[in-house]
C-alpha cells in the first residue's frame, strides 16, 4: 500500500535551501514539498515561481504544523527554533548546521524521548560511512586539516576576536588549531563538516582541527586522516564553492541524495 507523502518543510532559501526545493518540486519518492520559512517574506522570488507547485511560504514558528520534516539550511543563531518545535513532537529535522548541534545537544535527548530524528547529511566531507564504520571497532585518532579562500573567513568569530587580518595574506597561514567543538565555536558558518566528522568518529572534543585561509585557492579544501584499529586512512576533497563562499556546492547535492534514500527500495552507504 503507497503511503502518503511526507510534508516538507524547508528552513531558508539560500543556495542549499533552494536546490533542495526544486529537487523536491521535480520529485523525490514520498516527500512533497509543503512549506519554506524566509527571512524577508515580501521579497520576490523567481525561483519560486518557476516551480510546478508553490508551497507555502510561513514564519519559523508555523513550519512545525505544517510539516512532517524539515530541512534546516538557514544560520546557526535560529537552529533552535527550528529543530525543536518538530524533534520535540516526534519527526524529522535534517541539520547542516551541525556545530550549533553541539551547542544544543538536548535536542537529541528531546529527539530520543519523542522518537523525532536528527539527520546530519555528510555534507561537503567524504568517507563519513568509514570513519562511522571505524567507530563501532577503535578509533585511535582523527585529524581534520581544512584550507579555504582566505576572504572566506573574515567574518568568523574566531577571526574577529584574535584580529586576525586576512585580508592582506599573499601565502598560506594556519590561523586556528584545537578540537572540532573549538572550530565549530569560532567558525560557526565555515565549519560544520568539522562538527560532523565529530559525530561519527570520536566525539567533538578528540577530533583535532586544524584551519588554513588560503589566498591562492578558490575551492574550500578539506583532509582528514584516521587511525583504527580496522584500518587506517585518508582522504581528501576540495569542493565549488556555491553562491555562498562558505558553502560547497556538493552540501546540497548531499541533502537531496540523503532525501532520496528515505523510501529508496535500494540505499547504497552505511
């Protein structure tokens, strides 16, 4: 018997948010999309109006009744009042902004007494199925190098607040080195692939982090190694950047593909 489509709803419409709205407006297998909270409501829109189906368009606090899940893409500082509202009355929530994760972990607590979901997608890291694999064996060490155009970064408050100047680089300066929940603290819009390499390995306070602004790249640059007692590896990847210079381009390809797992009769990956 074909069950009825989840209702999505989609928290911010920047690059990510609206990728993920047309992919649910061509179509993804028992989801339709319901309903899109935006900062400014009475700006125009033309990606909306290109769509087959316009969902609604509601403030933060409507999207709970209007949806089974939601998708946040929006900044960190209103993650709680997105997530809480649907995990709290037991549905979805799929996060990108997994450093404010750290921050708010009694949502996943709130999550695992309603029997809502938390769903970080792998975003713009690979080999998250292996380092979650590794997990269940021992995980010795995991170390996370990250290089981003330098202009990128200005604005982190890590930045800010040592008045660091990157304006002015010509090379390559490593400007930060600690543990992930450190990086996502400091740099809340630019590492949250950080935060969730945390999750599936050994925890936000033994992932180190190291974090390059890099002048001459144009790509956002991430490596990471881990040493198990399963295996030993590392990978790397240097992702587009989308509109969004802090963004990967692939972030929200990972939403849609994670999407499409939900009711796919065959699902590839851990």
């Amino acid at each position: 018997m074909r069950r009825q489509p989840q209702r999505v709803a989609i928290a911010g419409l920047g690059p990510i948010g609206t990728k993920v709205m047309q992919a649910l407006d061509s179509g993804i297998d028992g989801l339709s999309l319901a309903a899109v909270a935006v900062r400014d409501h009475g700006k125009r829109r033309p990606e909306m109006e290109l769509l087959k189906r316009r969902p609604q368009i509601l403030s933060l606090e409507a999207l709970e009744a209007a949806a089974d899940m939601v998708i946040e893409c929006a900044p960190a500082a209103v993650f709680r009042a997105i997530v809480e509202p649907f995990v709290i009355h037991g549905k979805t929530a799929v996060v990108l902004s997994v450093g404010a994760l750290l921050t708010h972990w009694d949502l996943v607590e709130a999550a695992k007494k309603s029997g809502g979901q938390i769903i970080v997608p792998t975003g713009a890291l690979i080999g998250l199925d292996a380092v979650t694999a590794a997990a269940e064996g021992t995980i010795h060490s995991v170390r996370m190098v990250t290089r981003k155009p330098a202009a990128s970064l200005a604005d982190a408050p890590y930045v800010l607040a040592n008045r660091i100047d990157v304006s002015t680089l010509r090379e390559p300066k490593k400007i930060f080195a600690g543990s992930a929940r450190e990086a996502a603290k400091g740099f809340p819009a630019n590492l949250n692939v950080a935060a969730a390499l945390s999750l599936a390995g050994v925890g936000s306070d033994k992932t180190m982090v190291e974090i390059w602004a890099d002048p001459t790249i144009d790509r956002n640059m991430h490596a990471i190694e881990v040493d198990a007692d399963s295996a030993r590896f590392a990978m790397s990847i240097a992702n587009v950047p989308s509109e969004n210079p802090k963004t990967g381009r692939i972030t929200a390809l990972s939403v849609i593909a994670a999407l499409r797992k939900l009711n796919a009769p065959l699902r590839v990956g851990t």
